[in-house]
C-alpha cells in the first residue's frame, strides 16, 4: 500500500435479497473494521433504501452505475442525483461487466463520470484488459485509453479512484499476481504523472480488483502501488470482507 488513506469497495453486483442482504448488513455491522480505512459497499440499487437505514455509518455506500446525465425519461436508468438522494457518496463506473456484457464505451463511461462528479458523486473509475488484450501485449495501451476517457471528460480527480480490474481476473479466481498489479498501477501512476500532474499521480488511490480473497489480501496490500481493493464475490462474505479490509496492517 501506499501512501493514500487504504480503499476497499465491495461490489455486490446483482445478487441478494431482503434477507440475505439483512444478514451482510448484521455481520458487516459486527466486524471490526481498522480506522484508516475508507470502506464501501455498492449493493443493488434496490436495496440501497435498506442498505443505508441499517448499516453502520462507519461503511460509504455506492452505485453500481448511474445514467449519464439529468434524470428524466430513461426508462430503466438511475440518475446521481437519486443516489445522492438515497445516501450514496460514490458510484462504480465503467465496471467491465458494463463495459464488455452491456456494451458500455470509453467516451460514454468518461461522460458519466464527468456528470457523477458534478453531483458531487464521487467516482470509482474502472479501467482493465481482456485477457486476449494482454496476450497481445496490449495491456497498457488498453488501460491508458480508458484512462484517457476519463480524463478527457473529467476536470478534477480529487473525488476519483481508480480500479485497476483485469478482465480476466473478475469473478475467475484467477487473481493478478502481486507483482502483474503492482507493474500496471505503476504504469497508471506514471501515466497521470505524465497527462495530469505529478499531483494527482501521487494523490490518487489506485485499488486492484479480481478476485480477491481472504487469503490473497495481504501479499496484494504489501506493493507500493496498490491503494486498495475493489472486492466482488468475497464482499458478499462479511466476516471474509472485513478480512480484506484490514489487510492493510
Ligand atoms: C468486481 O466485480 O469488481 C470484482 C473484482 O469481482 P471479483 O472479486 O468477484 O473478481
């Protein structure tokens, strides 16, 4: 980990009900969460209403998505301005699963993330490579133009984190190995340094995501590079969650 205050999203994706999600909430409420942590979980949108009224304040809540701009008539979209509504103060964006399953683009993602920010929704940003991608070795050339998207559309990265996903690793069980994520991060970090600022390259958080677990947390949490973690499977195991958020000591 660097030297950014630690980062752990949980991505619950479209899975749960009532009951199962009353369960998570009862044992994240339970755990012990380390202090300097920012934790935060992105259920369903139809359970964030539950979500917030019984979970600990001590954990942010985020959307998994949010339409691109002002709500209105977008049958089936959720706008920032009802997350922000209903409690949330982050929004996933350009998730892999939207990108490659949804049909989700660069410049589309890139404009949310303009609009999200402007609602003062802050923005989990997703970048990452298919695995045909990074056996072409074109893994950099993939992550720097989704990162460019952002930047092209966003002005300021001070409410941004960045989650390095590599396609491949998502939901396989196939995780990064330490040394694959900490080499891509540098390379982003270098990155922002190079088309931003040296500011922001050292201000803003980049997490890894991919299959992480409970056992691979804490050889991941030790590289330099790598701010956090952004957790699918495993964040919907309170007891393995908060394992992963306190990795980082
Ligand atoms: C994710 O969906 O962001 C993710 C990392 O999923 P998993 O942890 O299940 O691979």
């Amino acid at each position: 980990a660097g030297s950014g205050k630690f980062f752990v999203g949980g991505n619950w994706k479209c899975n749960g009900t009532k009951d199962s999600i009353s369960k998570l909430v009862s044992d994240l409420n339970g755990a012990t969460l380390e202090n300097d942590v920012d934790v935060v979980v992105a259920p369903p949108f139809v359970y964030i209403d539950q979500v917030k009224s019984s979970l600990t304040d001590r954990v942010e809540i985020s959307g998994q998505n949010a339409w691109v701009g002002k709500g209105g008539a977008f049958t089936g979209e959720i706008s920032a301005e009802q997350l922000i509504d209903v409690g949330c103060k982050w929004v996933i964006l350009g998730h892999s699963e939207r990108r490659h399953i949804i049909g989700e683009d660069n410049e589309f993602i890139g404009k949310k993330a303009a609009y999200a920010l402007s609602q003062n929704l802050k923005v989990i940003a997703c970048i990452g490579e298919k695995l045909e991608e990074r056996e072409a070795g074109k893994t950099f050339e993939v992550c720097f133009q989704q990162l460019k998207a952002f930047a092209d559309s966003i002005s300021s990265w001070t409410d941004v984190v960045i989650a390095y996903e590599p396609v491949w690793a998502i939901g396989t069980g196939k995780v990064a190995t330490p040394l694959q994520a900490q080499e891509v991060h540098v390379a982003v970090r270098d990155w922002l340094k190079k088309n931003i600022s040296p500011e922001v390259a050292s201000a803003t958080r980049i997490i890894y995501g991919g299959s992480v677990n409970g056992s691979n947390c804490a050889e991941l949490a030790k590289q330099e590079d790598i701010d956090g973690f952004l957790v699918g499977g495993a964040s919907l195991k309170g007891p393995e969650f908060a394992t992963i958020v306190n990795s980082v000591t």
